[in-house]
C-alpha cells in the first residue's frame, strides 16, 4: 500500500497562520509517497532513497515519546493517543519529487502521507477523514515538538485543491472552488532556515501584539483595519512597528483575495496584484527574501507574469509566480535565467489518498 501527499503554495497568509489568523493555499501536483512492504520484525526499517539515508523505529508504545526534529517517531507517539497501534513490523520507502527544505512543505507533505499510511494500515478509534489527518498531523509536526509553524501545512495537504483556513483553535476550513491555472514554482537553491526564521518573526509579531492587547484590551487583530494600525502603532517600540504592519496588512490582502478568487469569474490580474502586493510586505517589511529570490521575481514580472512572490518561511526556497498560459513558458525561462535552479509549471492537486 502506498499513501501519497502532495506539497503545498501559500497564496495568500505567509507568516500568519501562527497567529492563528486565516490564510489560503493550495494543494500542488509534487507529491511525497509512503510505500510499506511486511517484514518479520518488530520494528519499521525506514528508508528514504532521496537522501541515501536508512534507519531503524521500533514501534512498541513504550518505546515511543516526541523527540524533536525526528517527525516520524514522533507522529507514533501522537497516533498512539488515537487509538492506533502497530502490531507487525514494515520496511518503508519514503520519497518523492518535492524539493527539500524549499518552500514547498516536503516535510509537512511527508507527515501527512505517513498518518494516513499509519492509519490505513492499522486503524484508529476515529473516523479517518482529511481534516483528521491534517489534524493528527499538526499535532505531530507542531504541538508534540513544541514547533513555532501553524497548520497551514498540514490541512492544506491532506485536504488538497485550493483551502481557506482559519488556523485558530477552531480549524475552520473551505475549498474554494476555482481553477487557478497558470501557476509556476521557482527554485532558488539557497536552503531556508524555517525554525529560525519563523521562531524570530512569530516571538516579534507576538509580542507587538500583547503590548497593544495589554493597552488596549478590546483590540482584536482579527478584525484590525490600517486605521487600527495608525491609531495603535504608537504603542509599540520601533522594533516591532514591522511585525505590527505586516500582520495587519497581510491580514487585509488575504481576506480581499477570498473575495477576488470567489467570483464567478477570476480576475487573474488583480489575484496578480494581489501576490505583489503580499510579497512586497514580505520582502520590504518582514525582510525574508534573498538577493536571488529577488531576480527572480523580478524577472518574473518582466516576463509578464501577473504577480509572484516567495514562498514558505523565507531566506530561501521558492517563488510562484501566476501567469498568462501563453506567456508561462517565457516566465518559466526568465526565472531560470534569473539563477533558479530549477522552474516549472504546476497544477492543483487533490489531497492525501491511497494508491
């Protein structure tokens, strides 16, 4: 049996989700695969060709406890608390066609393919549906390791297409029923720094916004405008001015954009407008991009792509870019040229299944 999960494009919400405020993403056709084989031990013998790195997780409860970084005996312990145990030991291949550590959630993807392989395989004491897999592998990836990411990673690619989320505690979610094609990735090659860099901007943009909480306690940035912004910023010292304006602002774009990708029919040039405008608090403001990220993107834009951005937690990774289907090959050529390793076009795709 083998499980499939496929990567993930934050549209709209980069560095939001761990404020538990919404954001919109999309489920793309780059996939990780879970693949198990019976062995006659007592343990999962764990391979992961990609990386030419093979080890060992006996998979007896006692044995289990979250140990951070390490996202597969970790998800064990957490499937464990469901009822969910297993009793006969597996080889396990893990591999797939997402770039690693670029942007594009290849270890989010890789937690959500092995629940539901795990779940699949020896049961639980819920209804497996995909929320609860995104769920399970949240709490996973995130909460047992005490992580500073959110959930849009893990819903996203177990619920697939493109998804509406509001990552507070209630996890309310929705497809948003639209094609959105035209749609490119460019791979830098410079490695993110995902911890570090989201554990620096969520502590920041945390504490801007307990400061104005504490002074104002009926402000809620759930409903903050740019009014709200000009009236609080004052509050705040010049260091976290930022974190404040790039929550607030973002947090507009995203709801304008559920709007603009809800009509009848998309205005793919004011969704375009829409990812610069998000990419330009990103890079400006919140300062997460690199030199090459920035060629690219421009060059992107001069090749006639209707908007783009960088992807991911940042000081790295990857750009998407959206444009005209007679120009994406151009765009596609002019982000290589820019220094990508690597550009190509991708679909929407469904989210975790079994093959």
């Amino acid at each position: 049996m083998t499980s499939k999960a496929p990567g993930r494009i934050c549209l709209f919400g980069d560095h939001q989700d761990y404020l538990e405020l919404p954001i919109i993403a999309c489920a793309i056709n780059r996939y990780i695969t879970v693949q198990g084989i019976p062995n006659d031990t007592d343990s999962f013998k764990i391979h992961l060709p990609d990386l030419g790195e093979s080890s060992s997780i006996r998979f007896r409860e006692s044995d289990l406890s979250p140990i951070k970084g390490a996202h597969l005996p970790t998800t064990l312990y957490v499937v464990a608390q469901y009822g969910c145990h297993p009793n006969k030991g597996y080889d396990i291949t893990i591999q797939g066609d997402i770039p690693i550590n670029a942007g594009l959630s290849s270890s989010s993807a890789m937690v959500v393919a092995w629940v539901q392989w795990l779940l699949s395989t020896f049961g639980c004491n819920q209804e497996t549906t995909p929320e609860f897999i995104g769920r399970l592998a949240y709490e996973a990836e995130v909460v047992a390791q005490n992580s500073p990411g959110g959930k849009m990673d893990q819903y996203t690619s177990a619920i697939g297409d493109i998804i509406y989320l509001e990552t507070d505690e209630r996890s309310y979610h929705k497809k948003i029923e639209t094609t959105l094609e035209g749609l490119i990735i460019g791979a830098s090659g410079v490695s993110k720094n995902t911890i570090g860099v989201l554990g620096d901007l969520k502590g920041q943009a945390l504490e801007a916004l307990a400061i104005i909480r504490k002074e104002v306690p009926t402000f809620s940035v759930h409903t903050a405008t740019v009014s709200d912004y000009n009236l609080y910023k004052t509050l705040l010292p010049a260091h976290l001015d930022p974190f404040f304006y790039a929550t607030i602002h973002n947090h507009m774009i995203t709801q304008e954009a559920l709007f603009a990708l809800s009509e009848k029919e998309i205005d793919y040039k004011n969704i375009g407008r829409l990812l610069n405008a998000h990419h330009t608090i990103l890079k400006d403001t919140l300062q997460i991009t690199v030199p090459r990220i920035d060629a690219m993107i421009d060059a992107a834009l001069q090749a006639g792509a209707y908007g783009a951005k960088i992807v991911g937690s940042g000081g790295g990774g990857c750009i998407c870019a959206l444009a005209p289907l007679e120009k994406q090959q151009a765009v596609i050529q002019a982000i290589q040229q820019a220094g990508a390793v690597d550009a190509y076009a991708v679909q929407l795709s469904k989210g975790v299944h079994i093959l």
